[in-house]
C-alpha cells in the first residue's frame, strides 16, 4: 500500500532533505509538502474523509512557522473526527521540554528534534516513516 | 592565531545532491533563501529591539547551519545571543550587526560564485 507522506515546514532547506531521504524507500510513497500550513488544512480538510479509511496517512510538521504555528495546526487537524487517528509527528529544531509535552497533550504520536548531520536527519526521517507504516490504526 | 571558520561546505552538497544538477540548483536556491530570510528577520530584531523576533529567526536557520556548516555565521549568531543575554541591545551591537551582515553577504557571495 502507498504510503502519503505530508510534510509541512516553511523551510525549503527541510523539505528538500526530506524528498531526497525517502527517495531511497524501496516502497511507494506518494510525497507531498505544503510551506503554509494554512494551505496545508485547506488541503487536508478538503480530501474526501473515505480516503483516510482506505490508505495511509503520515503526517511530519515543524512547529515554528508563521501565521498558524504547528500547535495550532495540530489543534485544528486533531478536532477533526476523520483525522484523529492519523499519526502525526512533529519535528522541530527546538529540543525544548516544553514544545515536546505541548506537542504531545496536544495529540501529536511524536515529537522529533531535527538532527543537525545530514545523514542522522535523513536516517531519522526513514526511520519514522517505517515506524509509522507499521502502526497505523485507521 | 584565530580561527578560520567556513562560510559554507559545499562538500556536504555535493554529497547530497550525487550529481544531480537540478536537486544541487533546487538546494542552493533554498540555502540563499534560508540566509535571506534569516537576515531579514534578524536585522528587524535588532532594529526593534525584540529578542522574540530574534530567537525566531535563530531557530529557523538552525538545521541549515548546521547541515550545511555555515560555521562562521553559527559562530557569529552565537556571539550575538550572548551579548543581547548580557548586555540588550546597548554595548556592542553596532559591531555586531556589521559583522553578522558581513557573514550572511559572504555566504550569499559564495553560493553566488559556487553556481
């Protein structure tokens, strides 16, 4: 089963080395990146909601971004019924405690600090996606 | 002596991007934007005095700092936090402007020349 891969972060730089990483997945993963994540919950709430029963979705979202930050954006997309149980992984520069135990009270599965070695941030990145693949309830 | 601090490792491109010109023109375009930005925000905090604005931006250029070793600008950003802690806005912070604009023009230049 394809994997939709949704990364939302303001940061070009970012985006760019996680499209390389999972270039590498041997597996299908459909990629797709939103740098606002207004567009980004434009986009998610205007999917046909079937569509999170019948394929898998994984979500990566920094937090530090403009006009609605990534809290905010998690907030929204956790109050939507359809995408509750769609696995969402925040990744930050922050190795802040606090944006950690926000991120998680507010419904994120997981909170990743963003490796500062290109290697270790890619291997990162696969690794979640793996994980995730294989623990997906919907 | 001092150090020598790099402006950027295009090593570390190169061994990314595996001869791909298009991804290689896609990140270098996304570092000089990164850096852009970075100056932008960061000349506003300094302008307007607002640690927040400053703190923003020092967090959004972290990863590409560090992936991309943009050790020179890291150095001087890490100067500058430390003097803002210290001593606000008042002692130093002209030097610090000059030479934190210094360093974001000499990574430009460079990734510039580099294409």
């Amino acid at each position: 089963m394809c994997i939709n891969l949704v990364v939302v972060d303001d940061s070009d730089v970012d985006i760019l080395i996680i499209e390389d990483a999972i270039s590498d997945i041997s597996y299908p993963i459909n990629f797709k990146s939103f740098s606002h994540p207004e567009k980004f919950l434009n986009y998610i709430e205007g999917i046909n909601p079937e569509i999170f029963q019948m394929e898998k979705f994984i979500i990566i979202s920094d937090i530090n971004m403009p006009k609605i930050n990534g809290f905010e954006m998690l907030e929204r997309i956790r109050a939507n019924a359809h995408l509750a149980l769609v696995p969402i992984i925040m990744f930050s520069s922050s190795s802040s405690h606090s944006d950690a135990f926000k991120s998680l009270s507010l419904g994120a599965n997981a909170y990743l600090t963003k490796p500062l070695q290109i290697d270790a941030y890619q291997q990162l990145i696969c690794a979640t996606i793996e994980f995730w693949r294989h623990h997906h309830h919907s | 002596m001092e150090k020598k601090y790099k402006n950027i490792d295009f090593k570390k491109i190169e061994e990314m991007v595996e001869d791909d010109m298009v991804f290689r023109n896609q990140l270098l375009d996304a570092i000089q934007v990164a850096v852009e930005e970075l100056r932008t925000a960061y000349i506003r905090g300094i302008e307007e005095e607002s640690l927040p604005t400053i703190k923003q931006a020092r967090h959004k250029i972290k990863p590409t700092l560090g992936l991309f070793d943009l050790e020179k600008l890291a150095v001087i950003i890490g100067n500058g936090k430390r003097l803002m802690l210290e001593k606000g806005f008042a002692d130093g912070i002209e030097t610090h402007k000059k030479e934190f604009l210094e360093a974001t023009n000499d990574v430009l230049e460079e990734v510039k020349a580099y294409r």
